[in-house]
C-alpha cells in the first residue's frame, strides 16, 4: 500500500512546536490491530477452505471447518472437520461426514444457535457434479441432515453457489441472500430457523448479484452486505437487513473498490465489520457509519480463496489458508494469521472536499505506512492547485466532524479536531503535492498516542473554494 517517496525537501518542525505536538501526542492511548503469522503445533493441510467455511461457535471457545479444496473441478476435497481454539488446530472423527463440496467457494457454514449448532448448505457434490439440496447440521458430536431439501412438501432456497449467509443472533436466524441459478444472479432472501427455511419478501432489496460477502453486526443488529457481482460488472454498494426489510446505506467514503467474494467477518471487541479483498489483500473496516482503510506495520495474506472468522475466545479475526497462482501452476496454504493485538497503526476515514483538480487524497508514502516508534511517517496530500497546504493535527480520537459551512464550505468537513486540542502546521505544495514527514519519538513513552490528520487549502484556480482530505487517524507503537 505503499510507493517510493518523492525527494523533495520539507521544512523541518518548530522545536516548540514539536514539543507542543508530542505533548498532545500522548493525551490518550489506544489499542491497534496488526497482523501475526501464527505458528500452531498442527493444523489442517494446504487447501482453499469453501466459502465461508469457518464459523465462531462461543458455546465452545473454537472456530469450526469443515471441507476444503486442494484442486479444481473435484481434485482433492477434504470432507474433514475442524477445530481451532487459538492455539491448535484439533481435527475431529464423526461417525457422519457429509459429501465433498466441489470447488472453493460454494457452500457455507454458520451458526445455527447459541447452543453451538452449526448449519452448512449449498455446493455441488463432487462425485455427481450435482447441486447439494440438503441442509446439514453439527452437533457438537456428529453431523445429521437437518433438511431433505427440494424433498415433497419442504421449500428451500433455489440457489447452491455464490450465496453469501450470516446468522442474525438477535432473532436466532441464518440469513441467506445472492447466487446464482445457472447463469442468472437470484434476487430472493431465504431465512433459516434451525428447522426450515423460510423465503421473505422485502419492500426494498439488493439488486440481484452473486459472490457478495455478508456479517451480521451484532452492536447494532443488522446483517451487513457488501459487493458482489452480475453480468454488467461488480458492486461496491452496502446494504443492511434488519429483519424485516433492506436499506442501502450511503456510506461517506466515496472510494470503495468493488469486488467479488468480500471476505467479512464482526469483530465483537471493537464493534465493527472487518472485510478483506483476499485477491489483493486489502483491509477495510466498517463501524456502522462509513468504511475505513486500516493501515497496519505488518503485511497481511493475500491468498485467493482464503477464510476469515473472528474467534470470541482470543478476540482476534483468524484467516486459513487459501491459494496462490494460477492452474497448473497453483500452490494451496495451510497458513493461519491473526489481526488483532497491538501494532503501529493507520486509517483513513470519511471523505475529502473536491478542488479543481480533484479530490484530495491523504496517502501514506515511503517505507512506513504507520507511526512506527523512532520512524519516520511519511505521508502525500494532493492533489493541491496551489503552493501550499494546511497540516491539521489532532491530538486523540476525534468524535465528531465539524461542518465547514461556516467558511464558505458547507460541503467540506474537518475531521482533525480532537478533545485534547489540534494544531495547524504549514507544508509546501509541489508539483500539485505537499510530501510530509514527521519523525517519531523513539521513546516507548510515546506508545499508544493518537493522532488525526487532514490537509486544509484554499483552491488556487477556483477563489474563494476550500479543497479537504478525508481524514487520517494513527497509533504509535
């Protein structure tokens, strides 16, 4: 996430204004997120789990797997079972397994109920290449068939592929939403009691698409959908469902990617939704509100077709395995990462107000994208038509955006300042850029300090126009 620096020369910081800085710097501290390859004892072989494979179960303390593919078109499909408890990945022996799923991103597991039941439905069977109807459960102790599926007198949703499902806690229900029916996106939401399924018919819904991700946002009770894809292109739009109905939330951020197959899962510590594209190994979180780009001191995977969950027992989102490369040449991972603990850390946040030349961007450059202890954090602001541009620091978390309307700007708003205070620092513009570095302490005492950025400019080329940045918000570690 990163390009080479440019060379320009930026003017170094007032000692008193320096010191006035760190002072701020320290005002609070927080926790940040980083990635960690972990290293258990044993674990699962090589493979792409299916899709959405992986589930939570609390009652437990572990993460549930089951299946996995090492091949395409049926080659290598592991119907195995298994357990990781943030530690060691424990395989378990049923007396019952169900079929193999073909491919890696056709079926789904999730929690049935807080009694630590989990459902999996959908996928073509690898032995007869046809769909999968039944609905199968675990126990805890064994799987069993929980419905026949398109069996006389039993409904069940007409998609087996490219669905995605979250378990909605609140009303003790799967959610199932997306796929295809041959080559047709379905626009229909299914809902699974723990005994049969159940087709609901919003007001409003999703256009129909296939391989969106979902997560159920447990703080605020609503499943959260995002991307996917149709026959025209992909998405990059976000809908909630509350149970009853659909609504396409208007998120701030006006950047998103679109993609296919979002990885999604609810950290329940931080209360947000953690998404990661697995193609390119972008993170992205959302807190209700908007998406952010969280900017981490160590790389995450990047894997197609990888898993990710979050494990309540550690409080850390777990990702498994996943491939690199392209047939005949593929390779498939047993890697198991964590994101969670402490790290140096970096996001951004909201979005910018467009000048003439465009939107502005805040985008860390050079070796560390984050405020590493001792480094330097080097970061673009730009596109700018001018010679120079407002630095804009605050000191701890910000709450809420101030409205800029009273400067002429009321499409514009400033994200930078914080309860502890907020200073301004000139920076020149060239070439359309101001490249700024700030050094950081070296000293751990400085550990854990917030910081917010955002650059401010007039526009050179439209008088009386305020150019904004999104919002930037780091943690020194």
């Amino acid at each position: 996430m990163s390009r080479p620096k440019r060379t320009t020369s930026a003017p170094a910081m007032p000692r008193s204004t320096a010191i006035l800085f760190l002072a701020l710097f320290t005002a609070s501290a927080a926790t940040a997120q980083d990635w960690t390859l972990l290293s258990p004892s044993t674990a699962p072989s090589p493979r792409s789990p299916n899709r959405g494979n992986l589930v939570d179960v609390p009652a437990t303390g572990k993460l549930f797997m089951f299946g996995g593919s090492a091949g395409p078109f049926g080659g290598a499909q592991a119907q195995e079972t298994w357990e990781f408890d943030g530690t060691t990945w424990t395989q378990l022996l049923p007396a019952t397994q169900p079929p193999g799923r073909l491919g890696t991103s056709e079926a789904s597991l999730e929690l049935s109920s807080s009694a630590g039941r989990v459902m999996m439905y959908g996928g073509l069977n690898v032995a007869t290449f046809q769909p999968i109807t039944e609905t199968w459960e675990w126990d805890g102790n064994d799987w069993k068939i929980a419905e026949a599926g398109l069996a006389p007198g039993v409904t069940s949703p007409n998609v087996y592929l490219q669905f995605a499902m979250a378990r909605d806690a609140a009303r003790d229900r799967v959610v199932l939403i997306g796929g295809n029916l041959g080559f047709a996106p379905v626009p229909e939401t299914w809902e699974w009691d723990g005994a049969s399924w159940t087709q609901r018919f919003p007001t409003n819904a999703p256009p129909p698409r296939n391989s969106p991700g979902m997560a159920y946002d447990a703080g605020r009770g609503v499943c959260v959908l995002y991307g996917g894809v149709d026959m025209a292109g992909q998405f990059n739009d976000t809908w909630e469902w509350d149970g009853t109905d659909w609504k396409q939330v208007m998120t701030q951020n006006p950047r998103m990617p679109a993609m296919v197959f979002p990885l999604m899962t609810y950290d329940a510590t931080r209360q947000r939704i953690v998404l990661l594209d697995h193609l390119t190994g972008e993170l992205l979180e959302y807190d209700g509100v908007d998406w952010r780009r969280p900017y981490t001191a160590t790389a995450g995977p990047t894997a197609a077709s990888m898993q990710i969950e979050y494990h309540s027992a550690s409080q850390r989102v777990i990702a498994f395995g996943g491939q690199t490369g392209s047939p005949p040449a593929t390779t498939y991972l047993n890697d198991t990462w964590a994101y969670g603990g402490t790290g140096a850390f970096f996001e951004t946040y909201g979005t910018g107000c467009p000048g003439s030349l465009g939107m502005p961007d805040l985008t860390p450059t050079g070796s560390s994208p984050v405020p590493a202890l001792g480094a330097s954090f080097d970061f673009d602001l730009g596109p700018v038509a001018g010679s120079g541009i407002v630095v804009a620091i605050g000191a701890g978390a910000s709450t809420t955006p101030v409205n800029l309307g009273v400067l002429g700007a009321p499409a514009c708003w400033l994200y930078a300042l914080s309860p502890a205070g907020m200073l301004t620092l000139p920076w020149p513009v060239v070439g359309n850029t101001a490249s700024v570095s700030f050094r950081m302490p070296s000293n751990p005492v400085f550990a854990g300090g917030v910081i917010e950025l955002q650059g401010v400019a007039p526009d050179a080329s439209a008088p009386g126009q305020l150019i904004t940045t999104h919002g930037g918000r780091g943690i020194l570690r």
